[in-house]
C-alpha cells in the first residue's frame, strides 16, 4: 500500500516528466482546482453561519463533505507548491 501511495504521488506531481509546457498547463490546472476548492470551503463556512442563523442542524452527510473537502485542500496544496519548484526547474 505504501509503494501505491508513492507511485501515487508520484504522478501527482509529474515527478518523472520534464517538458515545461505539460508542467506549466498541468500547474494551470492545478491552480483553478484549488482556487474552486477555495470557492468552496467559502460556501461550506457561509452555510454553516446560514444554519446557526438560523438554528438549523445540518444532517451527518454536511459533515461528511467537510471532512472530504478538507482532506482534498491537504493533498492539493503540497501537491501545487511541488509542481511550481518542478516548473522553475524545467528548462
């Protein structure tokens, strides 16, 4: 499982590819779908004051998707600071 998860990561962060055209259309990617993870944590604390607002409790499926949404942002973000030292160093 562990060799999975190297392999894994691996390919998350291009570890292997040296053209600097895929990297940089590969971090343009990677920075719109932080940006919308972003957007969405924006929503997920914006319906959490909505429902204290209004003294309403959310079902156990809400804090579910915030615990996804937060395991996401973890492995997207040192996955992006990756992919930029990996671009800079492309030629």
């Amino acid at each position: 499982m562990e060799k999975l998860a190297e392999y894994t990561w691996d390919v998350f962060t291009l570890k292997h590819v040296k053209h600097k055209q895929f990297v940089f259309s590969y971090l343009l990617f990677l920075s719109l779908l932080l940006l919308f993870e972003i957007f969405l944590v924006g929503l997920f604390i914006f319906s959490s004051i909505v429902f204290i607002h209004f003294k309403f409790v959310p079902n156990f499926i809400f804090f579910i998707s915030g615990a996804i949404l937060t395991i996401i942002m973890i492995a997207t973000v040192p996955a992006f600071l990756q992919l930029i030292k990996k671009w800079q160093q492309c030629k």
